[in-house]
C-alpha cells in the first residue's frame, strides 16, 4: 500500500487500495465477506442515491444500523458523496437521535432492514442499505478539508456536542506509523463512539481487513471466537470492557497482537495480568476532538505504579502548560497538529472556547484544550493525573476522585472501582466507591462486607480520612454505557450503613 496523502480523501484513498488488490478482503462480518471490490461497488450504488437526494459537499447524512458490514458501505457511501456521516447508536432515545438530527442540520437517515420503519422515518428521509453495485466510481473532488463525519458526544449543559472531523484529520490519523501490522482489526465499538474511526478507516486505508464482531455486547467467547475463526491481530477495548475480560481471561487478550485500551484512567492490576500472560498492551489516550487516539504507551512489563498515557502518535503536537500558558513539567494538556477536529459543528461561541491560539507554534496554529491534567515524566512520556475541572468538594475539602480510584485499584481482592460524590440526601453529600472483586474472591459464599470493610482499612492507611469513602457498594460487575465506558449514572445508591452490598 502506498504512503496516505494527506493532500487527497478519504474516497480516493480506498478506490486507490482497490485498484492496487481489487480481489484482497476488505470486511467480514460472520457469513459476510466483501472483497474491496465488492465493498467499493456497494459504495458506489449507495453514493449515487445519496447524490440523487441531494446530498452534496458537507451534507449531513445520519447512519442508524446495527453492526455489520452494511455500516462500512454506509460510511465509504456518504463520503464518497461528499457528506459527512453522522453515527446515531440504535439504543438512543429517540428524543436525543431527534435533537441530534437537528443540531446537525440532517434530513436523510441511513439505516439498515430492522430500521427501516424507525421512527426517525418520520423526522428525515430514510434510505436504506441494498444490496446493489456499481463498478463506475462518482469521482467528487472532495478537497481534504471537508468535513467526513461529525460525532456527537455529551455537552456540559447537558445537550449534545457535534465534533466536525475532515478527511484530513482522518487520513492524518490513519497514516501513522503504529498501525503497520494491524492488518486484521477487530470492529466491535459502537458505530457512535470516536474507537469507530480506529476500526473501520485504519484497515481500509492500509490494505487491511475490518472484522466485525456480532451484534451486541462483546465478551471472552466473542473474542474467543474470533481469535481462532477470523486471525485477528489488533483490537481496541474500553477501559471498562479490558477490565473485565483482563480479570477474566487474561491469556485471551495476551493472544491478540496489538492489544489496545483507552476511555479511562488505566487500571494497573489488569495491565499486570496481561504482561504476565505473555501479552502487550497500548495505554492509549486521546479526545474526540483530535480524531481518537492522540498519545499511547505500550506496557511490556508489570507496571509498578501508575499506567503512562506515553507519547504522541505521529500528526499530534502536545504541550504541557500552566494557567498562563506556559510550559510547565505538569498542567493540562493541550493538543495540536493535523488530527485536531475543525470544532463543534454550529457552536462558534463553543468551539471558541475549547480551540484557542497556540502561543507555540506558528501564528494561526490552533491547539485544543483538553481539560486534563497530565505530568511530563524524566523520560519524556506523559502520565495522567485527572480532570482539571474534576474536583470535588466534600466538607470544605477539595478532592480529585481519581486518588482514591487509584489507590482502591491497588488492593489485591479488587477488579474495578469507580467513586463518586453522591447526594441522595439534600446536604448529605458523600463519597461512595463501588466495588468489582477479583473473580476468585467473589464465589458462593463470600462475604461482601468483609471485602468492603479491608479495602476501606487499607484505604486508611495511605489516604487522608476525608479522602475515605463513607460508603462501599460491592458489586457483581460495574455498568456500561454504549461505548462500553463505566455508566456512572447507573450505579445505585449505597445502603444507610457505612458498608453497603448490592
């Protein structure tokens, strides 16, 4: 595969890839397998519908579909139209797929046969996926600059925010060296989440091969599975997800070439089973306003303390500052380079505020504000420290939660963990830490409230009293949202008493 022009897009990039190896495989989802031929003419019949509809440069285009390989012809069609698709998860609310439809400004629907009848139907024109080819590419001048989707993650006022990412930003992140044997990726995120990006453009720019997991939620067997039928050499997990497949089968994910994992503060204990099971694992870190993954770090040995987040990937520029924007060895972190998003689609006062000058680098150079404290390590990596809006108060005391996260991490009996400062009762404001035991401490039989009442002792021993929770909750297994991040929002409230079980 030839080097990736940053000064081409995304379309031409992959008619390129099937020009060079028509015949070579470009998606598997189950029964399903597409040559890049094949993929190419689905794409091409579908672009031409979309065109005919009146889809043009920047054309917000929403794709709603479970996972399969309807999702790749989707996303290849919209661009290759010169729209910018915009994911919607199937399990949204229909209220927010509707205000997310609006910010965007989009009026047709992509979607599969089961959501054909959606009730978005009604809001937007729904077109959806064929099985019908055309071997004649469109053959837009799509300049790399336009924008190629817009994911929509949580906003601070509670509405959704639009991240407008370029065929640029796309091409820049695709490009970088890291990605040279991941030439089978395995594709089960949620088609909504930033990993996407990762799982579909990666092997389709680089010759590569995206193997799609079945639908629903992913766990050892599917990765079992998967592993032995289909060969896969790189995959993705959340932070959440790792955790547990890592507690539960930690010679599984040793398998897997190019293991990477990311979402959350790293959870150490995981990352040391995996290394003694013979594996690597990438820490990887990075915003959705910088394309998805901006820095990584690959744990090769027991880590004997925190995890590092690493060192940029090849288009990304970092820099460490302080409040007045000057370098500092910590402070929060800020991003510049060719992944940087274009910015919030419709927010100007937004995008603003988050995308400001960069003081070092040349005049115009834009650089992201990430919000997220991070120290520069003596060897040059970078290692997370917490949100700088993440604090808490509790009784005039100022907390970060990712302390105490990461000292009820190290405690030998505990899987995962998750704080929060909860207030179920007005003036009653606390700090509850939820609780995972390592599989073998958590059978029939097992006391919860022990296990509460030892991590809580042990917590005492290197935490200031205030920093203790009041409260522990064991439970069986933390949720999930639909990127497979800790749902915190879902996790009940404690018992009365200071140890609680759920």
């Amino acid at each position: 595969m030839n080097p990736i022009s940053l000064r081409r897009n995304l379309a031409a990039l992959f008619e390129a890839r099937v020009a060079a190896a028509p015949h070579a495989e470009a998606v598997v989802c189950g029964e399903v397998r597409l040559t890049a031929a094949e993929l190419n003419g689905r794409a091409n019949a579908l672009a031409r519908r979309l065109l005919t509809a009146g889809v043009g440069p920047e054309s917000p285009v929403a794709v709603l579909m479970e996972r399969s390989a309807d999702v790749a012809v989707a996303t290849l069609a919209v661009v290759k139209a010169g729209g910018a698709y915009v994911p919607l998860h199937p399990a949204y609310p229909v209220a927010r797929m509707r205000a997310i439809l609006d910010q965007a400004g989009a009026r047709i629907v992509l979607t599969d046969t089961a959501h054909a009848g959606h009730e978005l139907a009604e809001h937007a024109a729904s077109l959806t996926v064929g099985d019908d080819t055309d071997p004649e590419n469109p053959g837009l001048d799509i300049a790399a600059d336009r924008l190629a989707y817009v994911m929509f993650t949580s906003g601070s006022t509670g509405a959704p925010k639009g991240v407008g990412v370029t065929h640029r930003n796309i091409l820049s992140f695709a490009a970088d060296h890291r990605w040279r044997e991941h030439d089978r990726v395995l594709s089960h995120s949620s088609f909504a989440f930033d990993a996407s990006t990762y799982e579909l453009w990666v092997p389709l720019l680089n010759g590569g091969v995206v193997v799609m997991a079945p639908p629903g939620a992913v766990d050892a067997g599917t990765v079992a599975r998967m592993l032995d039928d289909e060969r896969i050499t790189a995959a993705f997990m959340t932070t959440g997800l790792f955790n547990v497949l890592a507690e539960e089968a930690p010679e599984l994910l040793a398998r897997i070439p190019s293991l990477w994992t990311g979402g959350e503060a790293a959870h150490p204990a995981a990352m040391e089973r995996i290394v003694l099971a013979d594996g690597i694992v990438h820490n990887a870190y990075g915003p959705t306003e910088n394309t998805t993954f901006s820095v990584s770090y690959p744990v090769e040995k027991p880590p004997s303390g925190a995890v590092p987040i690493g060192r940029p990937l090849d288009a990304v520029g970092v820099h460490v500052l302080d409040g007045n924007l000057r370098p500092a060895d910590e402070g929060e972190l800020y991003l510049t380079g060719e992944q940087l998003a274009r910015g919030y689609l419709g927010r100007p006062d937004l995008t603003a505020e988050r995308f400001v000058a960069c003081p070092h680098g040349e005049p115009g150079t834009r650089m992201y504000r990430t919000g997220d404290l991070v120290r520069r390590l003596p060897d040059g990596d970078l290692e997370f420290v917490g949100r700088a809006d993440g604090q808490v108060k509790i009784r005039g005391f100022r907390i970060e939660l990712g302390e105490i996260e990461a000292t009820l991490a190290r405690h030998p009996e505990v899987a995962q963990v998750a704080v929060l400062a909860r207030e179920d009762r007005p003036g009653d404001r606390r700090l509850v830490a939820y609780l995972v035991p390592r599989a073998a401490d958590a059978g029939p039989g097992a006391d919860t409230g022990e296990l509460a009442d030892r991590v809580r002792r042990a917590a005492g021993e290197t935490l200031p009293a205030y920093m203790v929770p009041s409260a522990f909750v064991v439970l069986a297994a933390l949720p999930l949202n639909h990127n497979g991040k800790v749902d915190r929002r879902a996790l009940p409230a404690p018992e009365t008493t200071a140890s609680g079980t759920a």
